[in-house]
C-alpha cells in the first residue's frame, strides 16, 4: 500500500460513508435520534476529504493529516464493526440484513487499516537517485586519493 493508495481511498471514502448512513437511515430521517448517527460519518467523511486534498497539495503535512483521519476511521470502524456483530440477531435499520451490514462494515475496516498503513510507510527515494548518490560519492573518494597522493586533480 501507498500514500497514493491511501489518498484515493479518502476520496473514496469520503463521499460514500455520508452517502451510505443516509440510505442507511433513510427509513429514520424524520427522528431526532438518528443526528448523531449521521453526523459521525459526515464528520469523518468531511476529515478524511480534506486530508486528501491536503495531501494532495502538501505530501509531507498532508499524510500527518491523512494518517489522523484514517486513525479515526480504524476506530470508529471497529467499535461499528463489533456492535453489528455483537447485535446480528436484531434488525438492521439498513434496507439489507445485518449480516450484509457486518460484512461491508468488515471489509471497510479492513481497507481503513491498509490505508492507515499506507499512510504511515515511509515513502521510498528513487532508485536512480540512490544510484546517482552512490555514484558520485565514488568519485569524490577517488578525487580525494588522487588529490593526496599528487597534490592535483590531474592525472
């Protein structure tokens, strides 16, 4: 997994979790109750957007950003995960079962922990620039020889 993986999982992620608690909750719009229910997910959605174009715009501040919101995902998504598992004997206010629910719920943990690992790895630096590093330290060693041993840089 990459930041890049990481980051277009946030837009993913973003726009659906809101988008899937509202159809979700559709059948409960009209109560009070269902507020903070939907609004974690808004909240979420929204941190994990602005991650992204943080990211985008910033790689360096933006995967600190992007590694927050995806930590808050993971835990938000296992304590979800586990009370629909905890409860599959009673009714889901989705329009599917509640075994369909633990199992998208389950597999979204599942792809919130491989971009919060995404995030956290260390970005590789480019092999023709490790090589190019290498290289050129070679040469200042041979320089410094020659230099030493004849007093010039010529041969």
């Amino acid at each position: 997994m990459s930041i890049a993986f990481s980051r277009r999982l946030a837009l993913i992620f973003g726009i659906l979790l809101p988008l899937a608690e509202l159809v979700r909750r559709s059948g409960q719009l009209g109560s009070a109750a269902v507020i903070p229910h939907l609004l974690d997910d808004f909240l979420l959605g929204g941190s994990l957007l602005y991650a992204a174009a943080l990211c985008r715009r910033d790689p360096r501040r933006g995967r600190l950003y992007l590694a927050a919101a995806w930590g808050a995902a993971c835990g938000m998504g296992y304590n979800s995960f586990m009370w629909q598992l905890l409860t599959l004997d009673q009714p889901d206010p989705a329009p599917i079962s509640s075994a369909a629910v633990a199992a998208v719920k389950g597999i979204g943990l599942l792809l919130c922990l491989a971009a919060l690992l995404g995030c956290l790895r260390e970005p590789d630096a480019a092999p023709h620039r490790q090589k190019k590093a290498r290289y050129g330290s070679g040469l200042n060693l041979i320089s410094l020889r020659r230099i030493e041993e004849t007093g010039t840089m010529m041969p």
